[in-house]
C-alpha cells in the first residue's frame, strides 16, 4: 500500500507514518512538504490513501485536494489544525473522503 503525506510539520509525519508502520509494516509511506509536491507525487505514484493538512507552503491543501480531484479519486483525508465547522465542509465539499483535526489524542 502506498500512502503519502502531505505536510510541512515533521512531527505529524512521523507520528501518521509511524501509525500507518504499525499497523500495515509493508505500507510504503512518503512525504511532500508542499502543495506543488502533494499534487505531483499524487499524480505520478497512484497512492492507495493521501493524508492531506491544509497549512501548507506555497499553498494550501483545499486547493491541492481540488487539483488531485481533477485526476484521481484517491481517498484523501485532511489532518488539519483548522477545526472550523465551515473548514471542514469546505475541505469535503472539495472532495476529500474525511477531515480529521490536530491535535491528535
């Protein structure tokens, strides 16, 4: 299983690639830390699964959940900061599949 990561903070990184290591040990797990990057290893590798935040350089993951919606129907999960009931709807209404908030616990 492919999954990859789009996030600037290394922390969240390796708590959801340490997660994913857990519990799937043969998941090939990747990062990007910007949007451009999120978007393009979306296109080239075929992902089972995006973990997608919406604080990003350069951009921001509502308009990188749209871009990748453009091409794939990859599920896509926002892990975000944001806890906005209007982020929220936003980030699904753009095609992401769930919209999880930080902290995790």
């Amino acid at each position: 299983m492919r999954v990859r990561i789009v996030d600037n903070e290394p922390d969240i990184v390796e708590i959801v690639g340490l997660t994913f290591a857990l519990r799937w040990p043969d998941a090939e797990v990747l990062h990007a830390r910007t949007g451009a990057e999120g978007i393009e290893i979306a296109r080239r590798d075929a992902p089972a699964m995006v973990v997608l935040d919406i604080g990003l350089p350069g951009g921001d993951g509502f308009a990188v959940c749209e871009r990748i919606r453009r091409f794939s129907d990859v599920p896509i999960i926002m892990l975000t900061a944001r806890h906005n009931e209007v982020d929220k709807v936003r980030g699904l209404e753009l095609g992401a599949d769930d919209y999880i908030t930080k902290p995790l616990s």
